[in-house]
C-alpha cells in the first residue's frame, strides 16, 4: 500500500502490503499521482507501482490527446498549484482537494509532436537545474555533518576534565502543563515543546507565547541561563534537544519540557544535549509509541564531560563560530534552492501560460 511518504524517502523495510482486491486502487510507476492533503497537496509523486491510500489521487489522461509527461510538467506549474492553493485556503478542516475541484482546470494541449518536444526540452533544461540543486543540498548536508563531527570532537573528554552526571550538575524540574489555546499574544512570556526543534543538529526557539498572568502563575519558569530540554516528541531525535533560554525574563515551560539550573556555561550544556554523544546514550532510555518520551532519571544519569568553566566559555565560542559560517551557508544554499524553483516555474510559465 503505497503512500505519500513512500515516494519520498526510501522505506525498503518498511513496505506494507495489502490482499489484492477489487476495492483497490492500483498505478503504475510510470502513472502520474497528486499528493491530496495537508503539507504534501500538490506533491508530484511517480515512479512506484502498487495500491495507493486516499491520500493520493491519480490522473488518467487520454493518451491519445496528451503525453504522461507533458501532464506531468502542467502539474508542476504554478498555473495548476495556485488553483490547489486556492481551494485549500478555503476549507475549515484540513487542508485538501478532491478530482471535482480539478476537473475543470483548462489545459493548454499542443499536438502530440508539440508536447514531446516541450517536453524533452524542460527535461533537459530541468536535468541541468536539479544537478544545481542537488550540489547545494550536499553541501548543506555536508555542513551539518561538520556541526556534529565538530561537537563530538569538542565535547570528547579530554586530561583535566571530569566525568560527572548531569545530575550532579544540574537541579532538574518539570515545567506544567498549558495547551496551544493557553497563548496569547501579550502576558507573559512562555516555552511550550513545540518551538523547540532541531536544525542540522542544533536546538532553534521558535519566537515564544504568552500566557495570561493569572495562568501563568500556577507555572514553573526558566530564568536567564536556564537550559530547557525537551522531554517529548514526535521521533527520537526531536526529543531530548536542549536550548539555552538567555532572556532577559522568566519564561513558564510546559510538561513536555525540563528546566536545567546550573552554574555551569549554559551554551556548554545546551550544546551537549545536541550532540549525537548524548542521543546514542538516550536512546536507550525513550519510550516509544505515537508520542515518544524519556523520565527524569535518564536525563539526571546522562553521562557529562565536565571541563573547566573558562574551557567550556571556549569550546562555546569555537562552536559558536562554526554555527555562525554553517547558518550562512544554509542561508545561501536556500536561495540558490529557490532560485533554481524560481526558474522552473518562469520556463513552465512560459509553456502553460
């Protein structure tokens, strides 16, 4: 049973497989399929053959009239998604389209010689591009290797340094509970799990929430130079991702969170908590199901490599440095990546417009 994720990643392990029966709706790897919800709607998918969910739909064309991949490009183009983008805009629930709010998008159809042509020449000039792409997207993956291969260097223990728990160090407790409808735009200032996440390795903080002040003082706060780790996720490398939280004022964390005070570099131990050293040690500690987790004893027993505090200052300005020249790159490896979007669309502009 194929769905989206399949043509996104490779997932040999995983592959699931259903009894052929007539209910079912079968493609080809050479048919061309949509993706229909949330954040894949309009994701060209192809190449796979097999039973595929409700989650995708799949074009039949004529193909007396037009070529699979002359559809295929009409697809891409800005022409047929801003139609997908309009209609999805539109709906309360979650983000979707059905064939009836496609059926009747008008197509430019040339003849069949015309189309294989404009074919063949979008190929050859999208070859071209996708070889731009992908040189930047190695790059960008080559720099966070670096950022980690960088932190495991770094934080190895070294002669002077101790091997201490992180409890030793630390005096760790639970944030409480808020949900999303708690937020607002004025009060005081909160952290909830979800703005902490992950990029190439290092923790980021979303711009955080508010709560109302008079719920917010059944809350537990991290002060300045406080270290939240977040306790739960949605897979095993979002959890247990630590982030320095050096403002100026308290913030009231959530459930999901622990808050670490300590009298150590808090970006020293921020920087630990992202390092693969400490997720090989907390994997085996995480309870897994829709909602991944760990308890308050994994992270109180988590091995620490302790230099002095002047050592920590420069392993922090060291890292610091690195992060700086990596997010510059990231920075202009994204811009070549929409330059080069950019470029398909104005060519398929130019055919489907």
């Amino acid at each position: 049973m194929l769905q989206i994720r399949d043509f996104t990643k490779s997932r040999n392990a995983d592959v699931e497989y259903v009894k052929l029966s007539r209910k079912l709706r079968l493609c080809k790897s050479d048919d061309i399929l949509i993706g229909r919800y949330g954040a894949s709607v309009g994701k060209i998918l192809t190449g796979l053959a097999g039973a595929y969910n409700v989650a995708i739909i799949k074009s039949m064309p004529n193909e007396k009239l037009i070529d699979k991949r002359f559809i295929r490009r009409f697809f891409e183009s800005s022409l047929f998604q801003s139609v997908l983008v309009k209609v999805c805009s539109s709906r309360t629930a979650q983000a979707g389209f059905s064939k009836d709010d496609i059926k009747d998008i008008d197509i430019p159809v040339p003849s069949l010689s015309d189309q294989r042509r404009i074919v063949s020449r979008l190929d050859s000039a999208f070859s071209h591009i996708d070889k731009l792409k992908a040189k930047a997207e190695k790059q960008l993956t080559e720099a966070k290797a670096l950022i980690q291969k960088a932190l495991a260097e770094e934080m190895k223990p070294k002669e002077g340094w101790e091997e201490k728990k992180l409890g030793e160090l630390c005096d760790i407790i639970r944030g409480k509970r808020f949900v999303r409808a708690d937020i607002v735009d004025d009060g005081v200032p909160c952290i909830h799990y979800g703005d902490i996440y992950t990029d190439y390795g290092l923790s980021v903080t979303k711009t955080k929430g508010c709560l109302m002040p008079e719920l917010a003082k059944k809350m537990r706060f991290a002060k300045k130079n406080d270290v939240v780790v977040v306790q739960a996720g949605e897979n095993n490398w979002d959890i247990g991702v630590g982030v320095a939280y050096l403002g100026e004022e308290p913030a009231a964390v959530h459930d999901a969170c622990f808050i670490l005070s300590h009298k150590q570099d808090p970006m020293y131990i921020s920087y630990y908590l992202r390092s693969h050293n400490y997720h090989r040690y907390l994997i085996d500690y995480v309870h897994e199901g829709k909602i991944c987790s760990f308890l308050k004893p994994a992270l109180e027993n988590a091995p620490f490599p302790l230099p002095p505090l002047s050592t920590q200052q420069s392993i922090v300005t060291r890292l610091d440095a690195l992060s700086s020249q990596v997010r510059e790159l990231e920075e202009n490896c994204r811009k070549t990546l929409a330059e080069c979007d950019a470029l398909k669309q104005a060519m398929l502009r130019e055919v489907f417009e």
